[in-house]
C-alpha cells in the first residue's frame, strides 16, 4: 500500500515516562525486584468514600450518557471547590468535565489555537504540553529557565519570548517535574505581562493541593480580573484523590471558551464516565481526612528523599515545595564512565540504572532538561530507601 498516514500523528513523540514504566513492569513480570521512581501516581488507594459512591452510582443505574460536558451536580461541586479552595468564581457554565487533566488540556488548546500560533512553554515542563500544542496546529516555544531561577520563568523571560502569533502562556504550579511553585509576587509579575501583551494563560494546576511547609496554593486567576478574563484553570483529582485512573479532570474559563470546548468534546469523546463523575463529587464535597493524610505522608518521603539526595556524590537538587517528584542534575555523572564506557546522555544513565541495578528513573530530556532526571516519592518509604540505596552504589561504581 502507498497511502500515506498523518504526518502530525508521525511527528508525535511516545511518552518516555509511560516507556519507562513499562520497562519496569516488565522486569517486575519477570520476578525481578524493581524500584519504580516514575510513578505519576499516588501508591493509595482511592478514598473509601469515593469508591462507596461509584459502587452506590452503579446500584441505582447512573450508568447512562450524561451531558457531553459533565453534570450539572458536578459542575455545582466544582464551582464550590473553586470558590473555597482557589477563591475563583466559576459559574457552572464556565467549567468543563473531561476525561482527565490532558483532556482538559487538548480541549483548551483546540478551542483557542489556529494554526501558527505559538504558545510559551517554561523549561522544565511536563512532556506532553508541547505534543498536545502541535496536535492542536500550535507552536511550542520553550523558553528555559535555569537551576539559578529555581527552575522558574521571569516576568521579563516571558514578556522578551512574545511575539505578534503569541496565543498562550503555560503555567504550571506546583510543577512537574520540578516541584517548584511561584510565589504570589513571582504571579503577579507574570500576571502584569499577560494582561499587557493580552494573551492566554493556560494554568494547569493538578497538583493544588499537594503543597508543603506551610506554603498555599495561589491560582493566578484569582489576582484581579484582567488576569481571571485571560485564564484558564484546569485541574482534575488524578493526584490530590489518589483517582488516576478514574479520568477527570475539569476547567475553569470564560463561557465562550467553555462553550467551544464543550461542542469540540460533545463530538469527540462526549461526556466522562458517569460512575466517575458521582464519585468526583463525593471527593470535592464529602471528608478532606484521606487527602490530609496522604498529603501528610508524602511530606515525609519529600524530606526523606531530598535529604538523601542532597547528600549524594556527583548529582545536585533543590528542594521541592509542591508535587511529589525531586528534580535531580545528573551532569556530572554523564561525564562519568561506567563499565569503561562514558555515560553521555541521561537516557543512557536510565537504561544502566534499570537493567543494572532494577531501579527506574525518568530521564527528562523530553521535559526540556537533558541534565536531568525525575525521582517520584509517590512509592512507599521501603521502595525509596531501597531505590535510594541503589542509585547510591551506581555512583560509587563511576570512574
């Protein structure tokens, strides 16, 4: 056959995180003991109240089609969310349920990119913002921001990357993969270069509740409203419910916005699950004990594992504010020879650490960093010491 397939499809990179974690499961099918650092995901169980709703949804039939955007009742419960927690007011007609935080994200940057407009993505970023940006006939542009800025772009960084096709800004705080969140002056700074330059702010924030050491959540839109006029706010309870695999995320935007995304999804994918959009409103509304609790112990693992780190030979990382991930350098070690051989590049260092020494990193070349991997502490405290331990010998053994 000489018919020839999507070039744009083609050009799509496969997520190295979701390779990664399949590599270590398939070593671990194979009876090897494997330490999984890649985890995007919370090691709990979902919330015993949450999983009582689905289970109570199903007994009484909530298992048909739903409106194409999501419940009214659940779009009640996130507008109460946003009010209470982000101190954001959204209007049931202004929120947008999808199948989980890169739904949201698809359907944003397809209801507000025509072709050629770029769109501002700060380095270090999650690997799938600038694929969603080309699927969407947008332009990355990454604009990198150093270890010496705390991983973090500057109003004057985003303001000289402008230009006249400029669409969007991402924001993401807490970061993936980094950690890092921006301060309320470090917000307002940005916010004054979006309103001036009158583009978008696409803030994602799946990580809002996962913030330590006192710190609180701050969502851009909630500085004035120029800014609020300019956003969107997306989020969903992948991470802070321990419900990745439930698929919800959901939006925050201007009603035309949300309009646009609803009939982009309504002929798309139509409406989420509708198990797990009953049980999305038990996790917004019912006991927040669960979400304290899990909070409370990956505050233990953050400080366990950066300590360790820190401590290390040949590898360097700031602590993580928010998240649940520890941002490491590594450019040291890929100067190292292993085995005789020069390690050279982090995709290199990942293949040693898992084939060698059962132990799986993310290399984050493919998040805008090529000097660097993610570690998750979403694993238990016995998995990071022992991963830890591991990656330790591995440095020893460099020459």
């Amino acid at each position: 056959m000489s018919l020839t397939l999507s070039k744009k499809a083609q050009a799509v990179k496969p997520s190295s995180t979701l390779a990664i974690t399949a590599k270590a499961n398939e070593l671990k099918a194979k009876g090897l003991d494997v330490v999984g650092f890649g985890a995007g995901e919370p090691d709990f169980n979902t919330p015993e109240n949450i999983c009582d709703a689905a289970i109570h949804a199903i007994h009484s039939g909530f298992t048909k089609y739903t409106p194409a955007s999501g419940t009214v009742e659940l779009k009640q419960a996130i507008s109460k969310k946003f009010e209470q927690f982000n101190h954001l007011h959204y209007e049931p007609n202004q929120i947008v349920v999808s199948n989980g935080g890169k739904h949201s994200l698809t359907n944003i940057f397809e209801a507000i990119l025509n072709p050629g407009d770029e769109v501002i993505i700060p380095a270090p970023f999650w690997l799938s913002y600038p694929e969603i940006v080309r699927l969407s006939d947008g332009v990355p542009v990454v604009v990198r921001c150093g270890k010496e800025q705390n991983y973090k772009i500057t109003a004057e960084q985003l303001a000289a990357a402008c230009t006249e096709k400029t669409k969007a800004f991402v924001l993401n705080t807490p970061n993936n993969p980094t950690g890092m969140i921006y301060s309320k002056e470090e917000l307002e700074a940005i916010a004054k270069v979006i309103v001036e330059k009158d583009i978008y702010c696409v803030a994602d924030e799946m990580y809002e509740n996962l913030i330590y050491e006192g710190n609180t959540a701050i969502s851009i839109a909630s500085l004035n409203e120029e800014i609020y006029k300019r956003t969107i706010t997306c989020s969903g309870v992948a991470k802070s419910y321990a419900m990745t695999g439930w698929r919800i995320g959901y939006t925050g935007s201007s009603v035309e916005i949300a309009k646009l995304m609803g009939s982009i999804q309504s002929h798309q994918t139509s409406n989420p699950n509708s198990i797990a959009q009953k049980a999305t409103v038990e996790a917004l509304l019912g006991p927040q004990d669960a979400v304290k609790a899990m909070n409370a112990e990956f505050d233990k693992r953050r400080v366990y594992m950066y300590e360790r780190v820190s401590k290390m030979p040949l590898v360097t990382t700031l602590k993580p504010l928010g998240a649940f991930y520890v941002f490491v350098d590594v450019s040291e070690v890929l100067k190292k020879s292993y085995k005789g051989e020069t390690i050279g590049d982090v995709g290199t260092l990942a293949r040693i650490l898992i084939e060698d020494y059962q132990t799986a990193v993310i290399p984050c070349a493919d998040f805008g960093f090529a000097e660097n991997i993610r570690l998750s502490y979403a694993i238990s405290m016995e998995q990071i010491k022992k991963g830890l331990d591991r990656i330790e010998a591995f440095l020893g053994e460099l020459k």
